[in-house]
C-alpha cells in the first residue's frame, strides 16, 4: 500500500474501529446521528415502523427508476453533443401506462396502511385506564380507578436553558414525576386537554395523540420491556410548548403493584399534611418552589409576569390587600374563565395551593403579611 | 394611440397597467421574501444549538408564525400574481388585463394588511405566536392581545386574492386572442386560471375562520370554545378546507412556469399538453376533499380516517403523470443548461422528493409519527420552498431579459443556482432525520440528542440565506446595467405569444390582437 492509501485508509476506518470498542459510545454516536424512526417497543410502533419502511422502499424505487431516465436524458440528450430534438408531444398508450401503474401501486400500498392503522386503532379489552391531561405547560397523570393522580412536569433549570450551568444527559427529557407503567399489559390512554391543544408523543411507544379541551381521545400501548421510554408535546401550545416532556417508566408488573401501594400511601399521607397548621416561613419556602414549578411560566420567577400577555402579581390589587384573599384564592383554585389562568384546584395539593398563595402575597415587595392555611384552601374547595 | 407612463411616484400609485402592477407585486414579495427569510434565520441562529441563547421561546413563536404567514401570503402568492399580471396578457394576446383599477386596489391594499401584521411585532404583547396555522384555542382565548391586528391582516389579504382572482378568470375568459381556444391556452394561464378558481372557492372559508376568531375573542361567542359548547376541532376543518387548496395555490402556477422553461431548453414542445391540463384540473378537484389529512390524530372516527388516508394517496395519480410528462419532454430533447433550465430540473427532483414524503404522509397509521415533527417541516419545504421559491426564481430568470431588455450575468446566476441547490438541501434533508428520530416542529429548544443534525441544518440555512442575496444583486444588476437584448426572442426554444413582441416589452403591447392559427 502507497503511504498516501495507507493515510487514507487510516482516515477512514481509524474511528469506526476505535468505536467499535467503545460501544456504550457508538450507541450514542448512533443516537446522534439516526436518521430512521426507531422500531419502539411495542408492537405498534413495530407495526408503524414495518408500514414506514415499506412506502419508502417504494418511493425509493419509483424514484430512482424515474431520476435515471431523467438524468440519462440530461446527459445524453445534452445540445452541446450535438443532440437534435425529437418532435414528438403525445403518446396515449404511455400516459394510460403511467396513469395506471401508480393507482395500482397506490392500491397495494393501501391494505398493509389499512391494517396498521386499524392496529393503531384497536383499543379494545385494556387493562387499565391511565387519563392525560395536557396543560399548559406540563401533563397530569390519572390512574383511573385507583386514586392516583400527579403532575409531571419539566425539572430541567433554567441555569442549563440559558447556558449558565452545563446540560445534563437528559437535558429537557426529565420531568418532577414520571408515567410509571407495567410490562406486558395493555394500556389505554384517554388524553384530552385542560388548556390549548396539546400532543402526547412518546416515539417508542408509537403513540401521538392530540389533547383537546372538550374532547377525550383514545390511544394505547402494549410495552414488553421495561425501561425508560422519553417523549414530548407534538402541538404547538404557546411558549412552553418544548418544555413540557413525557417520561415513561415500564416496570415489572410486581414492581409495579408495589410502586402502585406506596404511591397510594403517599395520597393519604398528604391528605393529613393539609389538616396541619404551618409558620409563614415554611409556607414561604415551600411556596417558592411550588411557585417557580406551576406559576412561574407564565407570571415570571420575580412576579412580574408579561406584559400584554400575562398579568403582573408583583403589586396587583389582588395580591397586595391585606386579609382579603378570597379572590386570590378562587383564581388559583377555579382558574379564570376564558384566559390563559388554569384551575389549579384540582392539580395541586391543598398544601401546595395554600404556600402558593402566601408566598405571592409576601414576596417581591407584596407584604400582606397574610398567612393562607391548608385547611382553608380545602375549607374553600368543600364549601363550593 | 397607446400613451407611455405616467411621471414620478404617481405612476406606480396609481397605474392601471398590467406591467407596472405585476413589477409592484414582485418587488413587493421579493421584499416579504426577504423579511420571511430573516426570520428564518433568527430561528435557524437559535437552533443552532441546544439551549436558549440569542431569544425567548415566546419571541421564537413569533418568529415561526411570522415566517409561515409572510412566506406563504407575503411571498409566495404576490410573486405569483405579479408574474400572472406581467405574462398572461402578453400570453392570451390582451391589451392589459380586464379590470385594472381592482388590479390597482388588490396590490395597494397588500401593503397596509403586511403592516398591520408586522406592526404587532412592536406592540405590547407581541406578534402573533400561534404558529401559521393558527390553531383555536391557542389563537383565541389564549392569544396576545394584538390578535385583532393578524385578523384583521388576514382578512385584507383574503380580500386583495380574491379581486386579483376574479381580475385573472375574467381576463382569461374574456380577452383572449381569437383563435386562441382554452385548449391552446399555454399552460402558465391554464394553471392561473384554475388557481384562480381555487382561490375564490377557499379565501372566504379562510375570512370566515378568522371572522369567527373574532367573535370568540371579542364578543362572547363560543365557536371555537368547548367550554360554551364550541368546538376546537371544528377550527381545524375550516382551517384545512382552506389550508389544503391553500397548498395547490401556490403549486399549481409553479407546475405552468415548469411547464414553460423545460419545454424551451430541451427545444421541444410540451409532451402530454392535454393530459397537463386534465391533471392540474383533477389536482384542483382532489384539494377540497383531503383536508383532514392534516389532522389524523385529532381523534377521527376510523373510517374518516380511511377515507382521508385513499383520497390523499390519490393525489400522487395526476401529480406523477405531471413530472412523467416533464420527463418526456426533456427526453430526447437537446438540452441546454442556462439558469432558469437548472433551477426547473432541480424543482422536478426536489418536488418529487417532497412528493414522496407526501405520500408517506398520507398513509394514516405513519403519520402518527410522523404529525407536527420535523419530517412535516422537511416535507413542506421541500414541496413549498423547491416548488415555489425553485420555479419563481427560475421564472424572474426566464422573463427577466423580456421584462427589462437586458439579459442577466449567467454564470452569477449559476453560481446561485448551486449554493442554493446544496444549501437548501443542507438545510432541509437532515431535517428528516431529525423528524423520525422524534423531534417535534415549532420547538424553541431540543434535547441532546438532535443537537447535531440541527447545527448543520442552520448552516444550510445560512448558505441558502446568502444565495438570494447575489440573486437580488443580479436582479438589480441586469435591470441597471446588464448586456442590453433586443430580439423579440430570448432564448431559442422559446414559444408563445410573450415572445412575438419587441424587447423589452413596450409599455402597452397587443393594442390589436394577434391571430392565433
């Protein structure tokens, strides 16, 4: 070998050899680079995947076979070789030809798509019901018959967002709490929307649904291994529309009946939390943090909101009268009909509302001094 | 006896000549083209890399709307009307068009609904940031308070389309040359013609959307609202009814350019003229009943979606014969390769490829992965921005030397050609990738693992950004300096009326009618 093809050799194949060693690398390196959607891991991700592969390989055919007698005709019929135009302008038989052999294609691309989606469509005999609901911008999680419900939302922070602090692996794919789910059960999913439309899209599930407001959609999954399934928000729902992912945790079926107890033990533990009575400083921290994961989307972490499109907290009338939070605590609990405020009556707990609401009346210069207890915001929610 | 025109600023004002408003329309959208393209590099800048770094995601959603609706509004349909108002006089043998002070109306009013739209840009509250397609309830309830502005915009707009479509369909239909039959029409005014059709038949659904947007937003109503007892679903139908013709709009004039510049530079005439015709007719037809195949996962009944899924795959029918006759024709043609040839060669592959992806998403049980990701946002540009801005420019390019008597820097013009041809490219394919592999559209900020795709995708971007930069410096270079052309024909294959008179085109041409045998 010339020293010259020895370099090149070495160019060439001297990283995809060093990279065959490391293969938790080219994982990754693969992972970067993909280019085809993954097979999943259900059955109709695969079934979806097998429909994608199939009308691409026909279009790939189709489309080489049409570019080579184009190119051939650029090349051979170029006027600098001398090429003479023909005159011919019409041949009935060849247009009847391929007016017909693309509708006959069309049909045998039609009934492996008419099975797949009839796949896509089957969510008959489910095991178990899950409910989502999209907001803006996180998902709630409904076990439905099982009195499990939670908010799962982005845990990302702000410092990686804006490039003050180093991303981590799963930059923008962590969430507070994720879908935890069995193996090798049939679930069905009934998504609808709180807010705007969202998507839920998880791509080795093979599952996108909208979520709609007034609308209850059905979608479902079958999952043989378990692991750590990422998705996102497939419809654009305002600002947060990127940071509101999915997070799904498959887990053995016993491991999940265990994880499905503590969770329920959990419940009942923070039912009692909301007969306790807090001091204003421990209503104030935990205040701040619920604030900056359910508010602070849209009123902004210092109060101030957006101009023109959400309003401020900092030095509003509803924040700032002294012993009058009746109305504070009926627009965080019911929301406001036709704005962007959600009800967060039924999203976060009694704990969580009331640190809210005290820490909006005492911080960024409010100083009310009011000091909101569990026990009133469930009070407010019984009496209504 | 034919007068020439009018001196200063009142001669654009207030022109009623089919020339001078075609050249307001293009350089209108050449300037719209522009404004879109900055912004698809601010967005293209951002996502340059994983993270926040030059703009908010609030200010990002304003980017991509703005981009979606100046491209599509601002852009693409005025440079198509303006090249309908330059061409199909002189291509049917009419003195002007048949209603020139509307022709005047219809581009005057353009202006001010693209300043009502941008002006939001500076207000209290932002731009529109619902993405182009405004979606209910994110548009209504939950918009920025200048929403009132967009659709008010959006109606002016739909107002100027509709006047310059009944302005097309009554000159074609009534100004004709004699002996020029509909069926030795060229094929830029048959395309036009039924464009002009589609146009009347969906920009009122579109007003209508918009109208209803305001009622919910301003005087209680509920269409859009499920909460008193509307329905967000019932947006979309009419946005689609609207938005799928939508898409044929701005292809079907770009197949007649096409099917213009191939047949001269292979020297040979048009193959399957008739079949040409009855394809762009079934094309037409197929866009008012594929609609909902924008919204597969709304949570149709089955058999709705079926019945989407067969009717869209239908559309490749008429659509493969039109590239099938392109090929034709340039089969054993002789072939030459000036600049509007190469830029017509790249539309047929380009479009054929986002042909296919088309019909990849026309298969329903695919598309549930393939819905509002990045593979959506490929397949659109390579059908819109290969389809439309590909044949505009291979158009100005054609006509330019008729238009203003001086022939264009040639091997400028190909040099742009190939850094747009590899920068579009660069810029759109890996955004298939980035589809599959799961990354959603109209995303402020993306995880990891698309951090490589995305970066070469932006400098794509930017490589196709600066190639229409030497496309306007050539422009503006031919027109105030370029080899001055006198020969009625431009170039030798040329055919059609356009090419019987003197150039450049006098101001007022075919006083008489010519004789069409």
């Amino acid at each position: 070998m010339s020293r010259r093809a020895s370099m090149l050799f070495a160019l060439v194949f001297a990283p995809a050899i060093s990279l065959a060693f490391m293969s938790k690398a080219v994982a990754e390196e693969a992972q970067r680079w993909a280019v085809n959607m993954p097979k999943g891991a259900t059955p109709v991700s695969n079934a979806i995947y097998d429909i994608h592969m199939i009308i691409f390989w026909i279009c790939v055919v189709i489309g080489v076979g049409v570019f080579a007698v184009m190119f051939y005709s650029m090349f051979a019929h170029r006027k600098s070789k001398g090429a003479v135009a023909a005159n011919f302008h019409e041949n009935t038989t060849a247009e009847i030809v391929w007016t017909v052999i693309p509708a006959l294609l069309l049909i045998v691309m039609a009934v492996p798509a008419t099975t797949a989606l009839l796949d896509v469509y089957d969510t008959t005999e489910a095991e178990m019901d899950i409910k989502i609901t999209g907001y803006q911008w996180k998902w709630q999680y409904e076990y439905l018959g099982e009195d499990v419900a939670f908010v799962s939302e982005l845990t990302t922070p702000e410092e990686e967002i804006y490039n003050t602090a180093p991303k981590s692996q799963y930059y923008l794919q962590e969430v507070s709490q994720a879908l935890v789910l069995p193996a090798k059960t049939k679930v069905r999913f009934l998504i609808t929307g709180k807010d705007v439309i969202h998507s839920w899209w998880v791509v080795d599930l093979g599952v996108k649904k909208d979520a709609i407001p007034g609308v209850v959609n059905e979608a479902w999954a079958y999952i043989e291994e378990p692991g750590i399934y990422r998705g996102e928000c497939a419809e654009l729902c305002g600002k947060g529309h990127a940071f509101m992912p999915i997070v799904v945790n498959v887990l053995e079926k016993e491991e999940y009946n265990a994880w499905l107890a503590k969770k329920k033990e959990e419940v009942a533990a923070e039912r009692d939390l909301a007969k306790k009575t807090f001091t204003l400083d421990e209503l104030m921290a935990q205040g701040e943090a619920a604030y900056n994961r359910s508010c602070a989307a849209c009123h902004a972490g210092n109060g101030e909101g957006i101009p023109g499109v959400f309003p401020a907290l900092k030095g509003s009338a509803m924040a700032t009268t002294t012993g009058d939070y009746a109305a504070h605590l009926d627009i965080v609990v019911n929301g406001k009909a036709g704005t962007a405020m959600q009800a967060f009556g039924g999203q976060l707990s009694e704990v969580d509302i009331a640190a809210i609401i005290t820490y909006e009346r005492n911080a960024w210069g409010n100083s009310t001094g009011d000091l909101v207890q569990p026990l009133d915001v469930l009070k407010f929610k019984q009496g209504q | 006896m034919a007068h020439g025109p009018a001196k200063g600023i009142g001669r654009w004002l207030f022109t009623t000549n089919h020339k001078d408003i075609g050249t307001l329309y293009l350089w209108f959208s050449f300037a719209m083209f522009l404004l879109g393209g900055t912004f698809a590099m601010v967005i293209r800048a951002e996502l340059f890399q994983p993270g926040m770094q030059l703009i908010k995601p609030e200010f990002f959603n304003q980017m991509t709307t703005m981009h979606g609706l100046v491209m599509v509004f601002g852009a693409i349909m005025p440079a198509f009307v303006g090249l309908a108002n330059w061409l199909i006089p002189m291509m049917i043998g009419a003195p002007d068009m048949a209603l020139p002070r509307m022709n005047n109306l219809s581009f005057w009013i353009l202006p001010f609904g693209f300043s009502l739209l941008a002006s939001t840009l500076f207000m209290e509250g932002g731009g529109p940031n619902f993405g182009w397609t405004f979606y209910a309830p994110l548009s209504t309830t939950y918009a920025p308070s200048t929403v009132n502005y967009f659709i008010f915009g959006m109606h002016i707009i739909g107002a100027s389309s509709i006047m310059g479509s009944i302005n097309i369909i009554a000159t074609v239909l009534n100004m004709r040359a004699p002996g020029m039959t509909l069926m030795k029409m060229p094929m830029f005014v048959w395309t036009w013609l039924i464009t002009a059709f589609l146009l009347i038949a969906v920009m009122p659904v579109l007003a209508g959307a918009v109208t209803m947007m305001l009622m919910d937003i301003n005087f209680g109503t509920s269409f859009f609202d499920a909460a008193g007892g509307g329905d967000p679903v019932l947006f979309q139908h009419v946005f689609w009814f609207f938005g799928h013709p939508e898409v044929y709009i701005i292809v079907l004039p770009a197949f007649g350019v096409i099917s213009h510049i191939i047949p001269t530079f292979s020297r040979k005439p048009l193959f399957g003229y008739s079949s040409m015709v009855y394809a762009t007719a079934s094309i037409a037809f197929l866009s008012f009943i594929v609609w909902a195949h924008h919204m597969f996962l709304v949570g149709m009944p089955i058999g709705g979606e079926l019945y989407f899924m067969y009717a869209t795959m239908l559309i490749a029918v008429p659509t493969a014969a039109k590239v099938f006759n392109w090929i034709s024709t340039m089969f054993r043609g002789s072939i030459s390769y000036e600049t509007p040839m190469l830029f017509a060669i790249a539309f047929v592959v380009l479009f054929t490829i986002g042909g296919f992806t088309g019909l990849m998403l026309a298969i329903a049980a695919a598309d549930v992965q393939y819905h509002d990701s990045y593979f959506v946002v490929a397949h659109f540009h390579y059908v819109m921005v290969a389809g439309a801005v590909f044949s505009g420019t291979a158009a100005v390019y054609y006509w330019l030397p008729k238009w203003c008597g001086r022939m264009y820097n040639e091997t400028m013009g190909k040099v742009q050609f190939w850094i747009s041809f590899i920068g579009f490219n660069i810029t759109f394919f890996p955004q298939h990738f980035l589809g599959l592999a799961g990354m959603p559209r109209r995303y402020a900020d993306y995880a990891l693992q698309f951090s490589d795709w995305n970066m070469i995708s932006s400098i794509g971007a930017f490589i196709y950004g600066a190639s229409q930069l030497l496309f306007i410096f050539n422009v503006i270079r031919t027109i105030r300096s370029g080899t001055p052309v006198s020969e009625p024909k431009t170039w030798e294959g040329a055919e059609g009326l356009e090419w019987t008179v003197a150039t450049p085109a006098p101001y007022h041409t075919f006083a008489t009618p010519p004789e069409v045998k």
